[in-house]
C-alpha cells in the first residue's frame, strides 16, 4: 500500500488505526507493507514513532507491544513532492526493494489521501513510470478519497482522466458512509429478511426520511467548505448511497457490479429537478452563532478561514422523488447540517395509516404512524414504532417502540469504519466503492440545485441558530405535505 498524504490527518485518524484493526483482527497478509510518502522529510523511524502516536491517539484502546512489533515493521517513508516528476522513479525503485523483503507479488494500491487536485496528477505519474501497469498476473489499483470533483462536468472530467490511465477495476472511490456497518446492514436487513421487502414500496410506504444532522462546525477546514458547501459536501455521495441501498431493488448476486447495477439505476432514477422545482423542493441554510450541549458556539461566518460575508450553506433540506414503479409518487425527504442539536444519523421509513381505527377513544390522527428507524449513527439500531393498547379498563391506544441494539446483541467492536474497505481493496472486492457512473448520476441529482443556488445567491443567511434543527424552510418543506421531521434529541 503506497500512502500518498502520508503525514496528513485521514492518515493519522482512519487509515493507521484501521490498519492497526485489521493486523489485530488477523486479517493482513504477512505479504503487506505500506510506503507513506509526503512532503516532511523525516526518516522510516520517525515514520514508525508517528505511527504509534497516531494510534495511540485515536484508536481508543492500548497498543498491544506482541503484535505492534511486527505491525509496525511493515511501514516505511519517503520524502517528495507529488508535482515533481523525479519522485515516481524513486517511488518504484523503493516499491521493488520492498516487494523483495516482504514478497508483496508486485501488487500495489495507491491510497491518495491528498488534496483532489492531486487525484489526476498522481495517476498519472504513477502510470507514466508503469506502475499502473498490470502485467504478469499482478495487479495495481488507486483509492480515490472524496470530493469526487465539484459538480458533474467536473467528475466527468475527472473520470475520463483516470480511465485513459487505469480500468475500472482498478479504480476504488470511496465513500467513507459504506464503511459503516450500520449502513451496510440496510442491504441485509432489506434482503436476508423475508417480511420486509413485500411492504417495502408505495403501497405501504407514505414517505422515506433521512437525516443527517452533526453538531461539528467546520473543524478548521473553513477554507475547504467554504469553498465546497454542504450540499457539495454531503449529498451526492453520502445521502445518496444512504438514499440508493434503501431504495434499490434486490440484486440477482452481491456481486460487486450486480450490487452497483441497482444502486445506479435508483440514482438514474431520480427526478431532475426544474428551476421552479428547486425553488419550491430545495432549502439552504447557514448557521449563526448558537448554543449546543449548554456552550456557545460561534456562527459560521466567524469560524476561521471563513468570510465574513460567506453565503455558504451549511445546511440542506430537499425533497426528492423516484420515478419507477417501486416509489412513484412516495417522496424521500432528506436534510443534513452543521450545528445540529444532536449528531444522529438516521432513516425513517414511515408507513400509510391504517385505514380505519375501530378504537372509539383514539381517532386516527392522534395515532402515530408506524414507523421504522434504522439509526446509523451514534445509535447503531432498528426500531419499529407501533400501536398498543394502554393497559386499563378502557381500550386506549399508545404508541410504543420495538427496538434492536446493534452493540446489546453483538458487543462493540474497535473499529473506524475504513478497515472492512481497505481489506475489500486488498483483496479486490469493490462492491463498496463508487462507479464511475454511480458517481455522475449522483452529481446529476445535484447538479441543477448547484446551478440555481450559484445563480440566486441567498439574502437571508445565517437563517439558523446553532443548535437548532435549521431554518423554519426546512420544517415547512415537510409540513406543506402535512408531514414531520422526526427528530431524536439525544
Ligand atoms: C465528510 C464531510 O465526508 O463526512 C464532513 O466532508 C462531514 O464535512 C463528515 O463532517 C461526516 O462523516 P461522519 O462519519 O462523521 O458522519
């Protein structure tokens, strides 16, 4: 594994410790070693001490000094400046003496932890040296980190670079959200269950709702989301994934591109929406300053790196229909910002009111609706919401919970996320990682938003609070269709 970006943070935070997981777990091979390269010029062992801080520090469990020797044995450095044309060649030379000391079989994947400018660049480098190149049985792939470009003409762009240089088997864009058991699970809770899937379209479904609310701001990455927004940020890649496997229609096989097939034919089948559409279905936000957890936080125009006068959204709301014969007409609202009351991450799938309520005291409307919540994050669970009788002489209905704890039934596992897709790219499953098309059809959804918004700029930022569920826009967005954001307060 080739690290480029090796001294930055994604690398300190989720790739070492994930590695770190997966030699504790027993799942890398003793042919595996890892070449960090970045700017710093520090040597192998400093390399090494870096490491071990960084596991220390984010990992949340002590290193274990039996396997940490032989773990860290693996890693090595090399300074260099990704522009320079002079580092590729030294980059191979160094790969084929770390080939023959641990027998890695000439097989490379390059991890470009780096700033996206940089995506093209570097595979292009890499494979001007051949190192790209898959001869001999060997095999060389690149994992791509987000932003995938920055709307749709530029990830077109992007992918038509990479796949002059590479196939698309060798290319993994990662979408950290697929990392996450939870959402993995939507897949086998939809499709290892036989009791779901037959109620699981519009004649049983009112509407889907997904929430991604974070307390963070913008964690001293100002100058990148300022530049980027949350709609950028979040929605083409994440919302959509979480949008796709609740949607998507049972794949023949898990195979990778069976899996994918589906995933992008919901995504295709997103309605695009109309100027006048944007207008009425999309809302934007921008958080001032607030209180959260009982402290007072800044608004986003005081953050660092951040202009005074940003019209940049930190918040999003949209509605969102999909036109085939599953979910005509069963729209999916979705909402994510910065400053939330709570982070909780969460799909609520609400079903259709029962048509007629026998029960003389309780009249439908003041009957909550059956829903069932898949949490994702910080909560890793399921519940249902249904109808019960209150105990009592007379018959009154409430409504009670069903819940299923991911961590009660299987304990909690030290994980980051990143560990099940490194091993998928180690052993080249990319079921989890973005096609190129997937990838499109999602900046597709997103595309005309971008292009009003950027025409129209808004007046009335910062329209939110901090610690507040953003803009009232975003409540009248659902309401107008007389529904309700569910929201869990902690
Ligand atoms: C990243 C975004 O991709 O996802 C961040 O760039 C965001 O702005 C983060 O905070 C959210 O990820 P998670 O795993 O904390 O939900």
């Amino acid at each position: 594994m080739v690290i480029f970006g090796a001294a930055g943070d994604l690398t300190a935070r989720l790739l070492l410790p994930a590695l770190y997981n997966l030699a504790r777990a027993d799942l890398l091979s003793k042919e595996f070693a890892v070449l960090g390269v970045a700017r710093a010029q520090i040597s192998d062992d400093d390399f090494r001490k870096r490491i071990r801080e960084d596991v220390k520090q984010y990992c949340g469990e002590c290193i274990d000094d039996a396997i940490w020797d032989s773990f860290v044995r693996r890693f090595y450095y090399m300074a260099g400046d990704f522009n320079d044309d002079n580092l590729y060649p030294k980059v191979k030379d160094r790969l084929a003496t770390i080939d023959r000391d641990h027998s890695t079989h000439e097989n490379f994947f390059y991890y470009l932890a780096t700033a996206p400018k940089y995506f093209g660049l570097i595979v292009n480098k890499l494979s001007a040296v051949g190192l790209m190149q898959q001869n001999d049985g060997h095999w060389r792939r690149v994992v791509i980190e987000k932003p995938f470009g920055h709307d749709l003409e530029s990830a077109k762009i992007l992918n038509q670079e990479l796949l002059k240089l590479a196939n698309e088997k060798q290319i993994y864009r990662i979408d950290h959200y697929l990392g996450k058991e939870t959402v993995q699970n939507i897949m086998a809770f939809r499709f290892a269950n036989g009791i779901f899937e037959p109620i699981w379209n519009r004649r049983y479904i009112d509407h889907v709702q997904i929430s991604v609310a974070e307390t963070v701001g913008v964690e001293g990455r100002g100058s990148y989301f300022d530049q980027a927004g949350t709609l950028r940020d979040m929605v083409p890649n994440h919302i959509m994934q979480l949008i796709s496997l609740t949607s998507m229609e049972p794949p023949i096989s898990f195979d990778a591109n069976a899996v994918r097939d589906e995933q992008a034919k919901i995504l295709h089948a997103i309605q695009p929406m109309s100027d006048e559409e944007v207008l009425a279905r999309a809302v934007r936000g921008q958080y001032g300053e607030g209180t959260i957890g009982g402290e007072h936080v800044p608004g986003y125009r005081e953050e660092e790196d951040v202009p005074p006068d940003s019209r940049t959204e930190t918040f999003v709301a949209m509605k969102l229909l999909i036109d085939n014969w599953r979910w005509a007409d069963v729209p999916f609202y979705l909402r994510t910002g910065k400053r939330m009351p709570v982070r909780n991450t969460h799909i609520v799938i609400q079903f259709r009111r029962a048509p007629f309520v026998l029960f003389r005291d309780t009249s439908v409307e003041h009957l909550m609706p059956n829903q069932l919540v898949l949490h994702i994050q910080p909560e890793e669970g399921i519940s249902l919401q249904f109808a019960a009788k209150v105990p009592g002489p007379v018959m009154r209905l409430g409504t009670v919970d069903m819940n299923f704890e991911y961590q009660q039934y299987f304990g909690k596992q030290p994980s980051t996320g990143y560990e099940r897709l490194l091993h998928d790219c180690m052993i080249g499953d990319q079921t989890l990682f973005q096609r190129a098309d997937m990838v499109e059809a999602g900046w597709s959804v997103v595309n005309p938003v971008l292009d009003l918004w950027k025409a129209l700029p808004p007046r009335n930022f910062p329209n939110y609070a901090a610690g507040t569920w953003g803009p009232k826009e975003a409540d009248e967005l659902i309401e107008r269709d007389g529904r309700r954001w569910r929201n869990f307060t902690e």
